[in-house]
C-alpha cells in the first residue's frame, strides 16, 4: 500500500492481507519504516500490516507510544522487543497475534491497556518496577491479557503499586491488598494472603 503525501487519515489494520505500508516523504502525518506505519516524527507505531512476515519485531527507539490496535491481527510476531523510552501501550496493540509468545518490556511502560495483548500465546509476562495497567477510575472489564494464554505475573523489582503472589496480580492499598488480576490460564489454587484484609471483586476475574 502507496501512502501519497496528500492523505491526512488512515488506518491500516482492517486490512487482512496487507504486507506492508510505504509513505510519502512529504507526508505531513505519517512515516513509514520497513513497512510499518508510525506518525510524522516516528514517537507513535501506528500499524504494523497484519500479513507483515516479521518474527522478532524490535521496536524503534524512536518510539513513546504504541497506538491502538498498532499490531493487531498479525500472524507472524513470534517475539517482541520494547525498549526503555516505551511509555504507553494502548488498547489492543497486540491483540490477535496469535504466535506472540516471548515479550521484553521496557523500563518504563506506565500504561498497559485493556486487552493490549488478549488471545495471544504469552503465558509468562515480566513486568518492570514501573508498570501500570490502566488507572482505577476508569476500569473497563477486561484486563491486557484477556483471553491469552498467560500463566503467571512476575515483578522485576519493588513496585509501589503491585504486588504478586503465586503469579497473581494483586493492588496495594491502604486497607490491604485487592485482586488486580487473576493470569488467563492460571491453573493453581488461589489463596487469601494471610495476615492481610483481601479485598475481592469479582469483576477483576475476566
């Protein structure tokens, strides 16, 4: 797909056998970089083409953002890097991309959105000291691993506002801890942690 340089709106990922993007460089609203969609100044991944033959997708440094639905869809990611200057993924980045199973977070994600990687193959996720899912207050059902076949949370160092316990996601809060997220394929026994007031709500399961 030719992107001209005097196409303002696109999106890609409805796409299903799009292999890969190329944009005008006098574009003033997207680049395009082996392929893959981002915007002018390369800080958002905006599209990865759904039938894109990548492997072991290595995320640019360029990039702060991975947009909504960027990666969704696609067959072929097998393994995903995302460097320290990653800030947010969004909804349903890599939703659908079925063969994902290896992911490296960087240090400093702070947003993780609601089914940003749901029915995909990860069945371990290590998340960085800093990581958030999204905020509290605007809590929408389901969590960045609906539907995947994850079998345990596990935290690289201290975070300020999680907790793990047996691979569950568990939220720190004054009056004790509550139940962040229970892994998709979690196949163990889930235990109230003892000596802690253990705030459920059942909603948080799905």
């Amino acid at each position: 797909l030719e992107i001209p340089y005097t196409v303002r709106k696109l999106a890609i990922n409805g796409i299903k056998t799009l292999q890969e993007v190329i944009v005008d460089e006098q574009n003033h609203g997207y680049s395009s970089l082996d392929g893959i969609l981002y915007d002018r100044g390369g800080t958002t991944l905006l599209g990865v083409p759904r039938m894109c033959p990548i492997t072991t997708f290595s995320v640019p440094q360029s990039v702060e953002i991975i947009g909504v639905e960027a990666c969704r869809g696609n067959k072929f990611i097998e393994k995903l890097l995302i460097h320290d200057g990653v800030k947010k993924i969004d909804k349903k980045a890599f939703a659908d991309c079925a063969s994902l199973h290896d992911v490296t977070l960087g240090e400093n994600v702070k947003h993780i959105g609601p089914e940003s990687f749901a029915y995909t193959a990860i069945e371990r996720i290590v998340l960085p000291a800093k990581a958030r899912f999204i905020n509290h207050e605007t809590w929408d059902g389901n969590t960045a691993f609906y539907g995947s076949k994850l079998k345990e949370y596990v935290l690289d160092g201290e975070n300020d506002l999680y907790t793990t316990i047996d691979g569950v996601l568990y939220i720190k809060t004054q009056c004790g801890l509550r139940l962040r997220s229970l892994p998709s394929a979690f196949a163990g026994h889930l235990q109230i942690p003892d000596g802690k007031l253990f705030l459920l709500q059942v909603y948080q399961w799905i």
